[in-house]
C-alpha cells in the first residue's frame, strides 16, 4: 500500500516533469529565436516578464495563478463553461502554471545560445539561398545543441523540484497532483521520517544523476565529438 | 554587367559618412574597392548581398532589379544569386567539409560538389569537420562553398587577411585560377595593395563614402608602360625632404621624389625604372 503510493507520486512527479519539458521545449526555441534576434523596443519588457519567476517567491505566482484559474473567476469560469475543465487542483492547472515557472530555465540557455551564433555563419545560409526555417533547422539548431541540452535537462530537474506554485495550485492529491516534493513536506508533518528519507533520497540521487549527465555531455559537445 | 547606384548614410567612428556610389562593374571582371577602415567598403558588399539596405537608389544585376527603392523592389539575400566570401569562413561546424558543398548546392548536380572540391584540392579533406582545419584550408573550403552554385557574384570580404604569407599567396593563386575558370563577376574588398595588383583587373579608391580614384589596375598605378624594366607597386608610409618612404610588399624602400607636393601618405604608387638589376645573391 505505501510502496504503491510511493510509486504513484514518483510517476505523477516525473510526468509533470516530462510533459511541462516537452512543451516548454517548442515555446523555448520559438521564443529564444524571437528574443536573440528581435530588435523590437519592447525586448527587454519580454525579457523581464519571462525573468520573473527567476526572483518571485514561488507562493507570489501561486497565489496569482490560484486568482486567474479559480472557476470564480472570468478565465476559470471560461474553461470550465466551455471546455468543463479546471486548472485549479488539477493535474493540467500543475502543468500551465509549471510551464510558466519553468519558463526562463528553457528560454535563457536557449536565447544565449542562439545569441552566440556567430552572425556571419547565418548570413552564410541566406547567401546560398537557403530560406530561414531551412537554416533555424539545418544550421542554427545543431549548432546549439549543447544549449538546448543544458535548458531542456534544467527546466526537468527544476520542475521536479518545484514546491511553491504546485503546493498553491495543485494542493496535495494522491494520484493527480501529489508529486514528490510535496509528499516529503507532507510525510514529514506526520512525523513519518521514513517515507520522507525515501522520497529525499530519491529525488536527490535522480538530480545529481541529471546533472553529472548534462555536464558529461556538455564536456563532449565542446570537444566537437557529437 | 552591374549597375551599382545607391546613397546610405552611415555612422561612422568620425561622425556620419554619405556613402554615395554611382558605377558600372563590367561583366566577370574582378573589382577590387580598396580604401581606408570606417570607408564604407564593406557596406557597399553587404548591399550588394541584400544584408544591407540603400536609403535610395537602384542596384541592377544582368537587368535584373535587385534593389529599386523607386520600384519598392528589395530582393532577399536568398534570391541575389551571389557567393559571399567572409574573412572569419562562416562555415557550418555541424557539417563536413563536403557536407558544407551539398548544402550550399542544394537540388544542383552533385558531381558539381566533386569537382569542385577537385579544383580545390579538398578531396584528402571531404570528410573532416571544419573545427578540424587550419585557416587557411578552412578558407579554401568557403571558397568552394561559394562557388559551388557558380554565383552570378562572388564577393569576397577581406577573405585573405587572417593568413600567413604563403597561405596567403597560395590562396591567391586559387582565386585567380578560379575566376579565370568559371569567369564569375568578382567583388574584393582588401586593403592589401600587393594582393589588389595580383588579383584584380579594376579599381575603385573609396575615402568618405565616395570613390575617389577608379582604373584598371595598370591606369590606376599610373603606369603602362612596357618599356619599363622594373615595376613595383606600393603604398607612401612616410614622406621625407625630396623622397618618400614606400612600402612594397614587406620591404621598404626610398624614393627619391621631384615634386613632393603631389603625394601624400597612404598614396598607392608605381615605381619603375628602366635601369636593369643584377641578381647578387639570394
């Protein structure tokens, strides 16, 4: 029964990780792409809104999402007129609101890599007639794979550990929107150290593992042997 | 034939320049557009390119509009038909020396892609990625990928200027080969005398944005006279009592001069003489 539970949150947890990277990783590319190469005045406005999660206490976006998703409210009273979902207490709200806090981990890798391209070897591309989609996919991406990488394996280790905004959005329901860091919290409140050490020992390891691996990778990346 | 005719204002180092260019660039000729930094001799590249765009006037290629500020006609780099040669190689790290030739070939003959890298000389290197070459092999490799489409212009931006001398002079040598292969229109912006005399048939001087001085190369160094057993090319680095100083290639010799009050420093010059020389040793 407690091995079950334990399961079902770990797979709740890295669920929400892998869905929220997957999509993060298109509005990444498609947003550092606008970002590195815009020369709109209202770049920096962009830039600060995406930035933001980067200092807010994750509870300030919580409690805003909370505001915004409530059926009580005009965009939640939508939803759920129309499509008869909730993003409160649900497993969908867990991954709007993740996005949004995952958001400058997938976009800033992303945007400093497209960045650093040197301009010249795009100019390349468009001189031998190549359109822009054609030298985005065939030129520019595989030049920063080690930066997409890095922002795809940060924002899914980020999002695992995410605590504030899934605690205020997604509230603690086994199966749906318990995931591992809140069951730790949880399972320490109930003086249940055991549990807690499983769920810590757990994310801890799966983290470091993450990590060595980007940093393994990046190495070779560097030395050209990808 | 190219008609170049275009104003832009750029912001220069020394407050705004007016680049103001209203020429003619006959048809496979190799133009070398020589002048100081800030001139505005890369700008006039990149507008040729459709990188950068005129405040006004009209480039025409062949007879056809490339740039028409009237006609509100600006074609994209993508459909100028061009080769662009840049002094940092611009390669694709991602791909293979003969990765980088199919790309820029696209849908064309790939038998093309093996003469050229034949031409080249880059058979032995096909399968190396760039990160792997020297500059100067990495050079020889965008010059193959420029002109694997065989462009209707070649342009070449400092492309040599990175290089040791005898890289340099080796290069040289392929790029007369190759304009003399494919007769491709070619556009040097350089501001290495020695290699402009090499290379080049005609001369544009450009100072401020305008073209102060244009020639063949023999009209432009003011000599063609075949009499003449000695010819030097250079450039005036210091003017003296009745002689200047000239640098040619990387020795520098004095001059003595009869009027001073007609060069200045920085002046391209010929020097001949009609004394013969001995060879005393080497």
């Amino acid at each position: 029964m407690l091995e079950n539970q334990f399961l079902e949150t770990m797979i709740v947890t890295f669920k929400l990780a892998g869905v929220t990277t997957f999509i993060l990783l298109f509005i990444g590319v498609s947003l550092g792409y606008y970002l590195a190469f815009t020369e709109n005045r209202i770049k920096p406005f962009f830039e600060a809104i995406i930035s933001m999660p980067l200092v807010l206490p994750p509870s300030v976006l919580g409690f805003y999402l909370l505001m915004v998703f409530t059926p009580n409210s005009w965009f939640g009273n939508l939803l759920k007129e129309s499509f008869d979902t909730q993003l409160v207490f649900s497993f969908e709200g867990l991954v709007v609101a993740s996005i949004i806090f995952s958001l400058p981990f997938m976009v800033q890798p992303i945007q400093n890599g497209f960045s650093s391209l040197p301009k010249n070897m795009i100019l390349a591309s468009y001189t031998l007639g190549k359109g822009k989609l054609e030298t985005l996919f065939k030129v520019m991406i595989p030049n920063i794979k080690a930066s997409i990488l890095t922002a795809t394996v940060i924002t899914f280790a980020h999002t695992i550990g995410e605590f504030g905004v899934v605690l205020m959005i997604g509230g603690n329901i086994e199966g749906e929107t318990r995931v591992a860091s809140i069951a730790i919290y949880d399972e320490v409140e109930s003086l249940n150290y055991d549990l807690a050490n499983q769920y810590a020992l757990t994310l801890f390891i799966i983290s470091f593992i993450i990590l060595l691996t980007v940093y393994i990778l990046n190495r070779r990346f560097l030395k050209g042997q990808f | 034939m190219i008609k170049l005719n275009f104003n832009k204002k750029l912001e220069g180092a020394d407050g705004d320049i007016d680049l103001n260019i209203s020429e003619t660039v006959d048809k496979k000729s190799f133009l070398a557009i020589f002048g100081e930094s800030g001139s505005g001799k890369s700008t006039i590249l990149n507008i040729i390119a459709g990188v950068s765009k005129p405040d006004y006037g009209e480039i025409i290629v062949d007879d056809q509009i490339w740039f028409s500020s009237e006609k509100m006609i600006n074609l994209p780099p993508q459909k100028r038909d061009i080769g662009y040669l840049f002094q940092d190689y611009a390669l694709f790290p991602n791909m293979s020396v003969e990765e980088n030739l199919f790309y820029a070939l696209g849908k064309g003959d790939k038998r093309e892609v093996e003469n050229i890298l034949k031409i080249t000389d880059l058979i032995n290197l096909r399968y190396k990625k760039p990160d792997n070459l020297s500059g100067g092999q990495k050079q020889r490799v965008a010059l193959a990928r420029a002109i694997v489409r065989k462009p209707k212009i070649l342009l070449l931006d400092e492309p040599l200027s990175a290089l040791d001398l005898e890289m340099r002079q080796k290069l040289q040598n392929e790029l007369i080969l190759i304009h003399q292969k494919f007769g491709i229109t070619t556009i040097l912006v350089s501001h290495d005398i020695s290699e402009i005399y090499k290379l080049a048939t005609n001369i544009f001087q450009i100072s401020k944005g305008k073209i102060v001085k244009k020639g063949t190369v023999s009209n432009f160094f003011g000599v063609s006279d075949s009499n003449n057993q000695m010819k030097f090319s250079g450039e005036i680095v210091e003017i003296l009592k009745n002689s200047c100083l000239v640098l040619v290639g990387h020795d520098i010799l004095k001059v003595s001069v009869k009027n001073i009050a007609n060069i200045k420093v920085g002046d391209l010059i010929m020097i001949s003489t009609k004394r013969e020389f001995e060879i005393c040793g080497f």
